[in-house]
C-alpha cells in the first residue's frame, strides 16, 4: 500500500527519537498514564467490575444501572456493591462473588463514618489509599479523573488552537501582501485581549463548562502559533522546489497542502508536547481560582485549593503537586527529544 509507505526521513526521525532515551521513555509512560486515565472506570469507581450471582455474569462498570433487586436485596435504587461484596463473602452460598476496582469509589461519592470528619489520612483499610478531601470523596480517584479532564481539554483545544493558527500563519506566509499585513494588524489587538477577564465576564453571566472554555481559550490562543506558522511559510514559498511547482502550473492548494505544510511540520510538531502542558495547567489555575469547570468536576485545580486551605491535611496538597510535576516533567522530556529529533541541523535529509 503505497500510501501508507514512510519515507526515510520520517524513519530517520523516529530513530533518533527512540535514542534519546529520557524522552522516549517519557512518552511510554505518558502514554500509559492516558491510556489508564481513557479507562479510569477499572481503577476507581463505586461500581463492581464483575458481578457472578446465580450463574449469571453481571458488569456493572460499563453496563446498565442494576437495582438492588436483581441480586435478591430488597430496595430498587442501584446496588451497593461494596456492602453486597461484603454481604456474598459473608454468605455460604458458592459461585456468588464481586470484584470491586482496587479504589471502589467514585470521584464524586462521599465516604463519611460517625464520629469522624474529613478530611481523612491515607487507610489502607478504607482503601483511600490518598486519603480524602474535604468533602469526604477520594483523593486519588479524584486525581485520576481530574488527568482525564485536564488532558481531554488540553488535546481538544490544542486541535482547534493549531487547526486556526497553521491556517492563518501558512497563507499569511504564503501570500504575504496585503493580506499579510492585514492579519499582523489584527493579530496584534486580538492578541493583546486579557483572556482571563472575558472567562470572568463569561463566568459571571453562565456557569462555565468544558466546551465553552476550550471555545473562549481557544479564540484567543491561536495567535502564537500563527506566527511560527508564517515565517515557515514564508520561508518555504521561495524554496526552488515551490518555484518549480508553480512553473509546470501547480496551483495554490496544491502547493499549500503538498509540499509546504509537509515541509513545516516540524515547527508544528515541535509545539505539542509543550501546548499540552499549557493546556493542563491552564485549566488547571482557572480551577484554582474558581472559574474553571464547576463542581463537582474532578479537578486538580480544586484539590490544589483545598490543599491550600487545609495546610494540616498535607495529603491533599502533596499529592496533587506531585501529580502535576510529574506529569509536566514527563511532557517537557518528550517535548525536548521532539524538538531535537527534528532538528535541522542533525543530517536528517535525503542523501
């Protein structure tokens, strides 16, 4: 299948990435860490994974909701599956038993007990294995799905912010001009525009939501791109190669989409591991000061905040900050290996 043919450089790339071992390793367990988040469901939740009563196999994580009578209890509302777990390895009878996930607890349930109030340490024995917060619900599936929230929203607006800004900066680049110096001037005031202030407006008439933050940060986020994006353009529409396409009557799209785009994909790749991260914490610091996603939502934001609150519940703070520095290093070291893996000062081209 020719199309799916890699060509020598992109397979020259790849191998130097793989050599730069810091990074490439960094991007296995980044990748891993989003994988587990894509299913948090099988670490965390309040739902049993599998469920064997009667000869029957239930999976309440992924399936239907399961009142209480359909495993012989006598309310209707859905099973609690951590007191039926306790109620069948109780039970004498054989070939009925439950298999909760290693945290059986929902970023949203609330654990509270007598004579005890949150938040809680670390238990083993409760398995809040990062403790509690405020609110009594669990730290670590709070942190869990809070990474889902974080990298969903850093990789959606990182697609719009990218898809404006290369089309913008490559026919600004392209076609220079009038057209060219009509964008700069209007680049230049959008871009001047305090963000923060229109989310503030915006969250003080509607509660905000996932979509339309990504919608407001990404209106006026896509102008930094725009201008790495021209300059490649630019640099590219005077190359022999572009030169010689429009003499054999190539037209515009065609040089745009097949052989300038191409040629500047290394500015575009260069940049992602680096938008992600600022995705991640932006979303984290509107969060932190109330103006991010509105609760419940897991968010590391509002665990940092409770954390700052709650110095004497040092779990709290502890373990979001270790999260979002471990999690930006492993960005930061992908970013780095991206960037010299298509460097073009190493001998990367066709020989």
């Amino acid at each position: 299948m020719r199309w799916f043919r890699i060509d020598p450089l992109t397979r020259r790339r790849w191998a130097r990435f793989r050599k730069l071992r810091r990074g490439y390793w960094s991007a296995v367990i980044l990748g891993s860490l989003i994988l587990l988040s894509v299913f948090a469901e099988l670490l965390a939740n309040n739902r049993a994974l599998l469920v064997h009563y009667q000869g029957r196999w239930f999976f309440p994580t992924y399936g239907d909701v399961l009142p209480g009578t359909t495993f012989g209890l006598d309310y209707a509302y859905e099973t609690n599956y951590k007191a039926l777990q306790k109620q069948f390895a109780a039970d004498s009878a054989t070939g009925t038993w439950v298999i909760m996930p290693p945290v059986p607890y929902s970023p949203y349930e609330n654990d509270l007990a007598a004579n005890e109030f949150p938040p809680l340490p670390p238990s083993f024995e409760r398995q809040h294995y990062f403790g509690t917060d405020t609110s009594g619900r669990d730290v670590f599936a709070r942190l869990l799905y809070g990474f889902r929230t974080a990298i969903a929203f850093s990789l959606v607006l990182l697609m719009f912010e990218y898809l404006i800004g290369v089309a913008v900066g490559s026919s600004m680049g392209f076609f220079g001009g009038l057209f060219d110096l009509s964008f700069q001037r209007i680049i230049e005031v959008w871009s001047n525009t305090p963000t923060l202030y229109i989310i503030m407006i915006v969250a003080s008439i509607t509660p905000p939501s996932f979509w339309k933050l990504v919608l407001i940060m990404a209106a006026f986020g896509w102008t930094s791109m725009t201008w790495y994006m021209r300059t490649a353009a630019y640099r590219e529409s005077a190359r022999d190669y572009v030169l010689a396409a429009r003499a054999i009557g190539a037209g515009n799209t065609r040089i745009v989409f097949r052989h300038i785009l191409p040629n500047t994909i290394s500015t575009i790749v260069t940049f992602i591991p680096f938008s992600v991260a600022g995705g991640i914490t932006a979303l984290s610091a509107l969060d932190y000061l109330g103006f991010g996603l509105p609760p419940p939502t897991p968010s590391w934001g509002e665990l940092l905040k409770q954390g700052t609150d709650n110095l004497e519940s040092l779990w709290i703070v502890t373990s979001v900050v270790v999260a979002m520095t471990l999690i930006l290093t492993l960005v930061t070291f992908v970013g780095e290996a991206i960037r010299e893996a298509f460097d073009p000062k190493v001998r990367l081209h066709y020989e």
